[in-house]
C-alpha cells in the first residue's frame, strides 16, 4: 500500500496499513488552520502486536554477522541520501510550521548518523582484557537489548528519531517509533527508506498519543526506551522504565543561557544570538533563552539584535520566511503568558511581544527582546520554547557564569567571546552537557547528546549513543579444563587456628 496522509495509516511488516477497530485525529497546519492529514490512534493491543513483531524480527537481526549489518546500515543510508525528499520536507511544514530549508536541511543531517553507528558497532564489540589467570581468556562482548522504543518530539522529528534508531539497530535491537502527534505524517512518510533496505518488522511506527507510548513502555516484549520532549512527560517515561528497569534515554529540554562577553565579536555575536534565539522560533530543545550580557557590550548588543530581529519574515514555511508559526496554540499561549508576566515583572520588551498583525490565523508571533530581566523572574527559570530572548545585565564575566549555572536545566549553554580564558572558564564551570563557544547549536555525530539536572538522562550520538543500546557481557574461557586451587576442599592449613569460635 502506498502512504496517503489522508488515511489514517501506521506502518508495520514494511508497509503502511489502517489499522481496525481505532480512532482517528486531524493534523491542523498550524501556518493557517487548514487540515494536512489524519493519524491513527494506535491502541495498547495494537502496541502489543507491534511488539510482538518486532521481537521476532530482531532475533533474526541480532544474529547478522557485524559487517552485513554495516552494509545494509550504509545501504539504508544511501537510500536516505539519494531520494528526492520534497515531499517529506513539505509534509514536515505543513504539519509542524517549520520553514522549508530547515525541513530541507535536517533531512541531509539524517544519512551520516546511519554510516557512523554503522562503523563504530563494526569497529567497537567488546574489549579483551588482561587476564587475571593464566590459561584464561577472559573479555567482555557487547549484545542488543531487544526492541527500542523511540518517542518523539515534534521539532526535528526525523533528525532525532534517526540519532537513536540509527545507534539501536547497529547495536542488534529492532525498533518501534511513536513519533509526536503533530509531525507523525512526515515519519510515516519516512518510513519508505527502512522498507526498501531491512527486513520487515525490523522498524515499526505507531501514531498516537501518550497512551500508546505507554503500553509500549511497559510490553514485557520491549527492552530499553529513548524519550525526547518536555520534563513532565520525560519523567513519566523515566518512572515507567524505572519500575521494569529498564534502560532509558531522557531528553527533557532546557533553559539555555548564552553569555555575551566585553569581549565577544559582536559582529558574529549579533547574528549567532539571533539564530540560537529565534531559529525554528525558538522550539529547539537547545535554543539559548537567557541572555547575560555585558555591561559594556550590553547597549550596543541589544540595539544591533534588536535590528535583526526586526527584519526576519515571518510566514508560512512554504514561502520566503525565517519565522514560521510555533506548533500549536497551546504553544503560543504559553510564551504570551511568560512574556506578559516578564513585563509585569519589570522587564522592557525591547521588540516584538505580539502577534504579528498580518499573521492573525495561525498561531504566530513575533520574535522578542525583552531586557531589565532578572534572574527570578519566571522567563528567566521555565524553558520557554518560542521565539524569545530574555536579556540580564551584568558586570563581570564571572557573574554570568554563576548566573547561567543558577537554573535546574543544565543542556545546553553558549558564549561569545574573543579571550582565551574566558573561554577556557567557560568549558570548565558551566553546569551543562554542552557548551559552545562562538558557534552555537553545533552538533556532531561522534559526540555525546544530552544535559545534566533536570534536562535528561543518558547520552545519544557517540560512543555513548551506542552504548545506550547494548549491554556488556563477560566472559571467561580456560581452553584447558584444569581443576583450580581455590575450588573445594579447602586445605587444611586455611582453617582458623585461632582458639575460640565466639
């Protein structure tokens, strides 16, 4: 069966199928309200199924010898790299607002992640170790868990699947997806790629809501869990794992912070902090919120993005825009309400701080600046997620520092600057899983993902995203049966010799 995003399909055993016997849920284009598609509501029996299915095809995975994996990894690779993907950047915009070269542009970033996991579970099985007695061969061997479950989050929702699917099935697991209810019509629609190259039931989607993300969690047929979205969800998911204990990979969000140095170059500082601010309006999990600038850059920074920001368009991510629509509007009505209480709360909105007129259907608004912020308003500790940067005055780089570390987030953090120490400082004391220093946002394939405090647990991409998705096993070989010396019975001068038992 072809995909049609109309029919309310899931995609099992390589094909997209209606399932019987569930509802089904309209996806609104949140550009103009207009309706791109339907999902099925997948059920907990039909999450069974799934699981069932997909158990039985990684048993057969698992024993594929590594190389055949890699080759069938670069094949799927290459099927993602050569495919015309138009349609399913377009279907990403107009489920989820995303401008069309940003949809464009995760979509290049999917390939390589597949060629990485493929060589580095080629190159990295196991570990021989020293032995601890002679005519022992002792070592340890990495084996999959059995079937990964990948919820999804509706902002980069090919990109961040394939970080962890790609790692999983490298490691030996088969994979079940449960993309986010707004963009489940794009990873459908991705799914061709897996059904041209692996066997069927090897990857599996189901479309629904938390549910079905739950009965997937707690299948006895399923064996570790990567979770990207809120904190409240994210720690749903990690007490659900926990119970069965199971592995689990949390990506919960953040409240980043960027620190404009005295020193920063402010001709790159200006545009880096617009993109890190404002790009996918704001909806990355990464985006820096928190602003510490300078006192002696402070004026001049503000003013020059202040100007910046003005001049994004903002429209539907089929036309000529750098600022599509946020995903719903529950979405908006949460960054008019941070915004709101920031300005009651003392601070300036510099730019912005509406919705933009002209955009009155759909669910826009404008990117904002907001300066006079203190550190216990509220837009300074929630994670906002919209088009919004919320700008602290200070007076030394120190205090920035302890500023940014002054949250219970702690994944991503930035800086610009031109001294050496400064950025030395910065790699050092900032409490986060990340920090960039005048390049914000940057990802890498072969380094780990993921925060520290409440902004997750465990790591994709690297050697840790592989690990996430394989568990070690020693062991130990003697190649000659020889009956060893501290194997019953014990000699006799081993006893206590002392006089006495009490």
């Amino acid at each position: 069966m072809a995909f049609d995003p109309a029919a309310g399909q899931v995609f099992r055993a390589n094909d997209w199928a209606v399932p019987a016997g569930v509802k089904f849920r309209d996806i609104v284009n949140p550009a103009d309200l207009s309706i791109t598609g339907r999902i099925a509501l997948a059920t907990p029996a039909l999450a069974e199924d799934a699981a069932i299915e997909a158990l039985d095809a990684q048993r057969k995975w698992k024993r594929v010898d590594a190389k055949t994996r890699a080759r069938l990894l670069h094949e799927l690779a290459d099927s993602i790299a050569k495919a015309d993907m138009h349609d399913v950047a377009r279907l990403m915009v107009l489920e989820m607002g995303k401008p069309y070269p940003e949809a464009v542009g995760e979509l290049l970033n999917v390939a390589p992640a597949f060629r990485y996991f493929a060589e580095m579970a080629r190159d990295d099985a196991g570990k021989v170790a020293g032995t601890t007695q002679a005519g022992s061969f002792q070592f340890s061997r990495y084996e999959p868990y059995g079937v990964s479950v990948h919820i999804m989050p509706f902002n980069f929702p090919i990109l961040l699947m394939c970080w962890t699917v790609a790692a999983s099935l490298a490691a030996g697991n088969a994979c079940i997806i449960k993309p986010a209810e707004a963009t489940s019509l794009c990873t459908l629609a991705f799914m061709e790629h897996f059904g041209k190259v692996l066997p069927p039931g090897l990857v599996s989607c189901l479309t629904g809501g938390a549910d079905v993300a739950q009965a997937l969690i707690r299948s006895r047929n399923t064996h570790a869990v990567a979770f990207t979205g809120s904190v409240a969800s994210g720690r749903a998911v990690a007490v659900a794992c926990a119970e069965q204990f199971k592995p689990c990979i949390i990506e919960a969000g953040g409240n980043d912070p960027m620190i404009i140095s005295e020193h920063a170059p402010l001709d790159v500082a200006v545009p880096g902090a617009a993109m890190a601010a404002f790009h996918l309006s704001g909806q990355i999990c990464t985006s820096s919120e928190r602003f510490f600038v300078h006192e002696k850059v402070h004026d001049e920074f503000v003013d020059r993005l202040a100007q910046m920001a003005r001049k994004l368009r903002i429209g539907h991510g089929l036309e000529e825009t750098e600022i599509g629509p946020l995903v719903s509007e529950a979405a908006r009505a949460k960054v008019i309400r941070l915004v709101g209480e920031a300005k009651e709360q003392g601070a300036t909105i510099v730019c912005g701080g509406r919705v933009p007129p002209e955009r009155n259907v759909g669910w826009f608004y404008e990117p904002t600046i907001l300066t006079g912020c203190t550190p216990k308003m509220t837009v300074m500790r929630d994670e906002i997620f919209g088009p919004v940067a919320a700008i602290c005055k200070v007076s030394s780089f120190e205090e920035a520092l302890g500023l940014a570390n002054d949250s219970d987030f702690g994944l991503g953090a930035s800086v610009f600057t031109t001294d050496l120490k400064e950025a030395m400082q910065a790699a050092e004391m900032l409490e986060a899983g990340m920090v960039w220093v005048n390049n914000p946002l940057i990802d890498n394939d072969a380094l780990p993902f993921g925060g520290w405090k409440m902004s997750g647990l465990g790591r994709e991409l690297g050697r840790q995203g592989l690990d996430a998705f394989r568990r070690s096993k020693m062991v130990v070989i003697d190649h000659e049966p020889t009956v060893q010396d501290w194997w019953y019975p014990y000699p006799k001068d081993w006893f206590y010799k002392g006089k006495g038992r009490a």
